[in-house]
C-alpha cells in the first residue's frame, strides 16, 4: 500500500493507522488527511519521535499493510 492506496480508502486505513500508532486523534485527521509530511509531522509529535524515525515508521506501516481493496 501507499500513501495514495490510504487516502483513496481513509477510512479503513484510519481504522487500521490508529492500531498502528494509538496516540492519533481523529479530531486532527481532517487537517492531516492527505499531506504525507503533515501526518508525518503529526506521528513524531504525538508518538516521541524525530521526524525521521516517524517518516520511516509510516513507510514500514505502508509495507507491511495489505492494499485496502477500493469498493467498486
């Protein structure tokens, strides 16, 4: 999956992003949904992290992720 592939299907990769990474708080989804660097900015603020450790940590999430199959 990519970042594209989460956005495309938000719902269900918010569902499976708050697994992941529990401190998210979905009254800021709307103002991150759909910047890449803004959630990742997000991530290492709300989860003790340096920018990179959470760049690398979405990627890995992203990876390891089944592609969210679109409904047609």
């Amino acid at each position: 999956m990519n970042w594209t592939d989460l956005n495309q299907n938000w719902l269900e990769g918010y569902t499976a992003l708050c697994c992941a990474f529990p401190n998210l708080e979905q009254s800021a989804m709307p103002f991150l949904k759909g910047d890449q660097e803004r959630f990742e900015g997000y991530l290492a603020a709300t989860h003790d992290m340096t920018l990179q450790e959470a760049r690398e940590a979405l990627e890995a999430f992203l990876q390891d992720s089944p592609l969210i199959l679109q409904s047609a």
